[in-house]
C-alpha cells in the first residue's frame, strides 16, 4: 500500500510530511508536486526530477521533461525525442520516438515517421508504427486515426470497430468512449454500436463525457446539464458552472449562488455559498462570504468558516490556509501541522 505523503510549506520551501505530521522530507525544495504512483516531481536547474517517498532523487539523467509515472516506467524528453525511464532512474527504453504516451495495460503508443503504433515495455514494437494518432488501451481496445477515420484495435493491432468521425477517446470503466465528430460529442459502446449521435458541444479546453456516479457534464451554450450512460439529458442545462458528483452530490452554481444537486437534479443543499469543492471523504469545502468551512452530505456545517483557502480531504487530512499559513486538519477539525 502506497503511503500517503502531504506537500507542506516552510520559510518558502517545500517538502512533505506524513498523516501524523511528521516530517518526512524536510522543506528544501522551491518547487515540489503532489506524490502520484509513489513519486513526486521537484524543480531542480530549471529540470524536473523525480522523487521517490524517502526523498530520494532519480538523478541518473537529466531530461527536458519527465512524465508521471504509469505501470513504473515514465516517458521523457531530450531535445525533440522521447524514451522511457524506469523506477530507478534507469533510461529503460532509449530515447528514439517522435512522440510517446503512457503505458497502459503493458502497452504504449508511440511515433516514429509521424505513423503511431504500440510499444511493449521492452521498447518493442507490439503494434508497427502504421496509424496517423493513437490512444491508449483499457480493457484491450485502443483508438487510433487511420485514413481519415477512428478505429478501435485490439492489442494485436487489428481493427475490432470503425466509427466513421474525427477523434475518439479510450473506453472509460463504465465501457463507453467519448466520439467527436466537427464541434460535437456523443457516445460508443464497446461494441461499436452508437449510444448517442454526437450532439453536445465539444471543445478541447474540457474534459466532456467524462462520467462520475454515470453522469457526464453536456454544455449548451453557457449553461451546463448532465446526461446518463444512455446518453440521454437527465438533468437540464439550467446551471451557470457545474461540477462532478461525488457521494451523490454535485455542485452547481444558478442565479449567483453555490449549492449543491442529487442525480436526479433535485436541489440537496440550497444555493447559498460563494464557491464550493466536491464532496471527499464525507465532507465538502464551502465557501460563505470571506471564509471557507466544512459541510457534510446534508448541508450541516461540520467544520468552522474560517479559512482563507481550504481543499478536499484526503486519507483524512485536508490542506487550509489561514492569514497566509499552510496548515492541515482532520476531520473534526484539529490542527495536525501547521507553517511556522
């Protein structure tokens, strides 16, 4: 099991420490990202190295660009070409491609002569390069531009379904893909068959068709809504900014004010904050007038308006700023560090 380290802030510098608030890397670095799949990224010469839980730095090579790591190895980039390295540092795959994405499912894709195909965690071709883009595999389909069209292959490379539009997106857990035809998106299944015709608006500036608790944020204009996996409109496209759901709830702003809805669009919690967060862990930040506080899943106030800045909990501790000093607390409220 992964532990779980939390950024924290001293005399400008940052380091990390435990959910007990220990201290486990000391602050030393100016700029530091949040642990994903066991590392962090710090800003080193104007370099990004990765950083393992015990602070230790893979400082084997030194990269225009290193990537987050997915199935332990990490893409990265020297000069105009891209390689792999693995957990320890080690370059695992040379630096060769024109461009390369993460691995998923022991496959990557990958470009050489501007044609994508998929690569194994050896380097080796899985998949020869023949496709004009491609994405990455779940459950053993991939999509894939070929001759003007979207494809979706196997992990042999051959073509289980074809969808006739201009981009595709891979297979979420819930087996329905994001297709985009001109400025619109719409919906597939995992056979091929269409859920829904494109109709909603596409930009690349926005995840849509992304679903949580099966619904997907749709924009009409600027009002937002959310339809099911069916692809039908479940909740109208009555809201100035909507967010996902999460423990049943999603926030949502109308008329100038924050509150929060069900999945079948009923008001839950009434629109009465200025801002507000997701739902994590039972509880969700809000924001009343200056300050930011807590409440639970019927609106009740859990923990006091009185933060300058507050973020959604994580394994039991979220991050709040008060008078400009980071600071952690659990769920009662208790401060488990605070900036000196």
């Amino acid at each position: 099991m992964e532990l779980t380290l939390y950024k924290i802030r001293e005399n400008g510098k940052f380091g990390f420490m435990d959910r007990f608030g220990t201290v486990v890397i000391e602050p030393q670095y100016y700029e530091a990202e949040a642990f994903y799949n066991g590392f962090s990224r710090i800003r080193l010469n104007n370099k990004l190295i990765p950083m393992d839980h015990m602070g230790r730095l893979l400082m084997k090579h030194f990269f225009n660009y290193v990537g987050l790591f997915e199935e332990e190895k990490a893409r990265v980039q020297l000069v105009t070409r891209w390689g792999y390295i693995d957990t320890r540092g080690n370059l695992a795959i040379p630096i060769q491609f024109e461009a390369a994405g993460d691995f998923s499912e022991g496959m990557a894709p990958a470009s050489l002569y501007q044609q994508y195909g998929f690569i194994d965690h050896q380097g080796h071709w899985k998949v020869s390069p023949q496709f004009t883009w491609a994405g990455s595999f779940h459950d053993g389909l991939a999509p894939v531009g070929h001759n003007g069209h979207c494809l979706f292959v196997g992990t042999d490379g051959e073509t289980v379904f074809e969808w006739p539009g201009d981009k595709a997106f891979p297979f979420q857990e819930n087996d329905r893909a994001v297709i985009v035809r001109g400025d619109q998106w719409g919906l597939l299944d995992r056979s091929g068959d269409l859920v829904c015709e494109p109709c909603f608006h596409y930009s690349d500036d926005m995840d849509y068709g992304v679903f949580h608790e099966d619904r997907a944020i749709i924009q009409e204009q600027e009002r937002f809504g959310y339809i099911d996996l069916d692809g039908g409109v479940v909740i109208d496209t009555v809201f100035d900014r909507v967010g996902d759901f999460s423990h049943g709830l999603a926030p949502v702003r109308k008329s100038g004010g924050f509150g929060f809805i069900d999945r079948s669009g009923q008001v839950r919690i009434p629109f009465s904050y200025q801002d507000v967060g997701l739902f994590s862990e039972g509880l969700a930040q809000v924001r009343k007038k200056a300050f930011w506080g807590y409440i639970d899943t019927t609106g009740t106030p859990r923990i006091p308006f009185k933060y300058d800045r507050a973020h959604p909990f994580r394994d039991g501790l979220a991050w709040v700023e008060r008078n400009g000093r980071w600071a952690y607390i659990d769920q009662s409220g208790s401060v488990v560090w605070e900036e000196r």
